[in-house]
C-alpha cells in the first residue's frame, strides 16, 4: 500500500491553534468587557462544531485517549460551579454561613421560602462556568494532538505574544488611550491585546518560553541551530523589554526565572552559551531594576517603572485583610464562584474603600478560597497531584520530545506564582493558556494518520 505523506499539522492541530488565537487576542478584557468574553465563547462553540465534524470524518484521535488525569481534573473544575448552581429548599440554603442578608432582604418581599442555589448570585457563577468550559475543553483537546501540532500550538502562542508586544509598542507611541482594545484599562503602560498590564505581563512571559520552546523543538543540526541564535535573542528582547514596559512589578520579578527556564529549555538543542546568556540576561535585570531610580530618572517611561517598586501604600494588604473575613464569613461552602464582588462588599474595611470598586481579591488562591470553601484546598491538591504524576510519566520521554512538557511546567508555573498577588486565571486568555499547558503534559502520541496508515500495513 502506498504511504501518503501526512500532513504537517492536522486539522485539529489547526482548530486548537486558531482557537488559541482568538482568545489570546479578545479574552484579555476581563469580566469588566463581558462582550469580548462572549465573542470567545462564540469562537468556541464553532470550533467545537468543527472539531467533531472532523472527528467523524476520521482526521482525530479518538476523544478515549485524553489521558484519565486531565479528565478528572477538568470534570472536577466543571463539576464545583455545577453543583454551586443546584436550587436547595429554604431550609438548607438559610443555614448556609453567610446567608442571613440575603434571607432577610427576600423576607421583605415575601421570597423567603423560595429555592436558592448554593451561590449567591446564579448569574454571575453561571458566567464563570461558561468561561471556564473552552479552557477545559481545550486541555482536553491539546492532550491529544500530535507532535507536529503541539509545535503548532506553541508557536502560535508565541507569535500571537510578540504581535501583542508590537500592538503594546503602539500605545505606547500615540497619545493617552490609542491602540486600547479596552475602555477600561491601565492607561499609559504597555497592555497589548489585554486591559490589565497584569495579564499582559504574563503573556508576555508564556510567549518568551514559547518562542524557546519552538526554537529546541525544531529539529536542526547544532550548527545551524547556532547561527539562528541571534533571530532568537531579537524575539526574546522584544517579549521581555515590553514585561518591563507592562509595569507589573510581580510580571518584572517573574522574568528573572523565566530566564532561567528559556536556558533549561533550550539545553537539548545544544547551545552550550544558553546558560550564560540567560544567567548575564538575568542579573542584567537586576541591575537595571537597582539603577533605574538614580541613572534613568530623565526617562519618564522607565523611571515609571521603578517608582512602582515602593510598595508602601499598596492596597492590596487591607484588599487581603477584608477578603479573608469574608471567607471565614461564608466557610466552609463559600460564596460562589465568579460572586467576589457581591461576597466582598458587605466585609469591605474603611482602609480598602477607593473610588474603584475592588472586584477582585488579587490573590487567586484566597479568591477561590472565599468563592469555594473547603472545595479549595481540595480542588488545589488534587490538581497539583495529577498534574505531578502526568508530568513525571511525559517527563521520560526523549529530550526532543521533553521540549513541550518543560514549556507547559513552566506556563503553569508562571500563573501560579503570579496568583500570589494577581487573578491570572481570571483571564480567559490566561486560563486558556493554562489549559493548553496543562494538556501539553500528556504523554505525545504520533499523528493520527500516521498510526493509522502504520496499523492498515
């Protein structure tokens, strides 16, 4: 039988990338810009569509071969909001911590005995399940492609994240708003395709692992794989010039173990300097850091940049303090995912008021924490123990195809420690970011066609 060669990405492959694309593009507004989220929502249930159009022409490997981890993990994210939805007699709901506000004001309309959910705004955990299904989905579906579409996927990632620096370079250029995809966002930083200089930075971050990760993935001799050092370096001082350009002072600490990753990833290729540029790059950093407030006081941009390094009147300590008494308020079933705003009010100290309203708690541990409960630390453990024991089995295969794995370990690693103090995943972009690091974990299997083909001989 004749052997038709395969195609280099897969229809699949495709339909995962562009996808990744559309909401690394219109998912960075936020739940301030619910239209841009519902765009990607569309976005994801045409791809969907196409996805089992495929499937059924026989282009995918079968749905079965998500590996048992990601499934249980991704039933386990969906099944917390679902079951937070489930309308419970007046009885149980008003015993729940937290609810006597709510009992009372529907006793002052007679509602008192109606059935409520276990959050305490349906609409608002609604929304967060429907933006929480296209990140589990595509985990689901990056778990099964090939090794040629994972490399797809990756540099899309990274392509999309150097295009969102240009884009930043231009807001930066114009005048005070031009370029801003968002009406409400941080103003005069670099932002790219995103409102909040926090989500920038981080994609920023995931695109210069990106841009490595493709670079060690590409099969080429050493030699040739030297020459193209500098097309590299220009990618990577692109990407990491525009995080420090975001002004997010965790996203500028983050770039020094991003550094440290892009030399782990780019070890197989053979570039024996890649330590020693990512070690020079790194403490150029920091001595840029150090120096900015004295040797670059006449550059408005960058001394911006530094003045945000005093920490001193940051809110976010009394934003912590009130949040966790709204924790212990609604614990051990919490508020409700997506409720932050609703749960937090009532709790908010003198300290925190400022003509913003907080809509989040800039701590995504203690925001799922308060929305969750005890589903929390739960939810938390038995993510980190899947994802573990995943990444131990992809982590034996060949150093070529180890590539992907050390770029989805660094993604994830990235978002978390910025959860520390921001809500990363609170970003469609990010959290579909997540899923397809999360999915890249899986153990790579070679493209459906080919072992098809290979089984038929």
């Amino acid at each position: 039988m004749r052997r038709r060669a395969p195609l280099s990405v897969s229809h699949h492959g495709l339909l995962v990338a562009g996808f990744l694309a559309w909401a690394m593009v219109l998912g960075g507004g936020g739940s301030p810009s619910p239209k841009a989220e519902i765009i990607v929502q569309i976005g994801f249930v045409g791809a969907a569509i196409a996805w089992i159009w495929w499937a059924r022409r026989g282009e995918s490997a079968p749905a079965g071969q998500i590996p048992r981890q990601l499934l249980i993990l991704g039933c386990a994210l969906l099944a917390i909001p679902i079951i937070q939805l489930v309308p419970l007699p007046a009885a149980i709901w008003q015993a729940l911590p937290g609810r006597e506000l709510e009992a009372a004001s529907l006793t002052l309309v007679g509602a008192q005995e109606s059935w409520r959910p276990l959050t305490i705004s349906a609409p608002r955990t609604l929304a967060g399940l429907l933006a929480l299904v296209p990140a589990v989905c595509l985990m689901w579906a990056t778990a099964t492609l090939g090794s040629r579409d994972r490399r797809a996927v990756v540099l899309t990632i990274a392509l999309v994240a150097i295009t969102s620096a240009v884009l930043g370079a231009l807001q930066l250029a114009g005048s005070d708003g031009a370029f801003q995809l968002y009406e409400k966002s941080h103003r005069g930083w670099l932002t790219g395709f995103h409102a909040n200089r926090n989500a920038a930075v981080d994609v920023l971050l995931i695109g210069s692992l990106a841009l490595s990760a493709w670079f060690a993935g590409k099969a080429m001799p050493p030699a040739i794989a030297r020459r193209r050092v500098p097309v590299l370096l220009a990618g990577q001082a692109v990407l990491l010039l525009a995080a420090v350009l975001t002004g997010s002072r965790a996203g500028i600490m983050l770039i020094l173990p991003v550094l440290a990753l892009n030399a782990v990833i780019l070890g197989p290729v053979g570039l024996g300097g890649a330590p020693k540029w990512a070690a020079r790059g790194a403490a150029g950093i920091v001595l840029l850091l150090l120096a900015l407030p004295l040797v670059l006081a006449g550059n408005q941009r960058l001394a911006g940049v530094a003045s945000r390094f005093d920490v001193t009147s940051d809110a976010r300590l009394f934003v912590w303090s009130d949040s966790l008494t709204a924790t212990l308020a609604y614990f051990p079933f919490g508020s409700g995912v997506g409720t932050f705003p609703v749960a937090f009010t009532p709790y908010e100290s003198f300290e925190s008021l400022a003509p913003p309203s907080i809509n989040r708690a800039h701590n995504d541990y203690l925001e799922l924490l308060l929305e969750t409960g005890i589903g929390a630390p739960v939810l938390l453990v038995l993510g980190a123990v899947l994802l573990v024991s995943l990444a131990r089995i992809a982590l034996r295969e060949s150093p070529e195809e180890r590539t992907p794995q050390f770029f989805a370990l660094g993604v994830l690693g990235v978002i978390a420690l910025h959860s520390l103090v921001d809500y990363p995943l609170r970003n469609m972009a990010i959290a579909c970011l997540a899923g397809v690091a999360a999915g890249l974990l899986g153990p790579v299997r070679p493209p459906f066609r080919a072992r098809r083909e290979t089984e038929q001989d």
